[in-house]
C-alpha cells in the first residue's frame, strides 16, 4: 500500500497533450500536483525533493514489453498453436529474469 495522500504531496508527470483547462482542473480536484513541460520545451518540471529518493522511472510493463519485443519470435506470432506461443513466451521471460540476476 502507498503513502497516504493526506500526508505525502502526490504527484503527476502528464505529457503535453494534457495540458488544457478541463484535465488541469479534473487533476487539482482529486489532490495532484500536476507536473506538465511548458510549451517549447522538451522535459517536464521534475517534483521538488531528493532525486537519490524519488528517480525518474518507466511505467513497470513498458519496460517488460520493451524486453519481450526484443524476441522476434514473440513480437511476431509465428507459432501455431497458443501452448508453443506460450512457452516460448514463459523461456523468455526465464530468459531475462537470469540475465538481470548474472548481470
């Protein structure tokens, strides 16, 4: 379970294209602070803290597709049947597992 919202300051990074009244006002309704980049420039405006505590990081299951998309016998699906699909997909997942655990 995560920290209370009442007592820790909860934060959204949105991209630019959330940066119009109706969703900074939907944001600021349900206790944000909303971190959206000015027009013109490439990076958000990180939240205010130790960046040691709270770094930057990728959504959990886009960075496990970006690692399964690299097996392209898995991005495409070349196996008849869905248990071989699904073996091949579980070696995968074996696979990366061993490969963050050695290094």
């Amino acid at each position: 379970m995560g920290p209370d919202p009442a007592l820790v300051p909860q934060h959204l990074c949105q991209d630019k294209g959330y940066d119009y009244q109706a969703s900074r006002q939907e944001v600021y309704e349900r206790g944000y602070q909303l971190h959206i980049p000015a027009k013109g420039l490439d990076t958000a405006v990180p939240p205010q803290g130790d960046p040691a505590r709270h770094p930057a990081r990728r959504w959990v299951v886009e960075r496990a597709h970006g690692w399964l998309h690299k097996f392209r016998k898995i991005l495409v699906r070349y196996e008849r049947y869905a248990c071989n699909y699904l073996g091949l997909l579980q070696f995968a997942c074996a696979l990366i597992v061993a490969r963050k655990l050695l290094g």
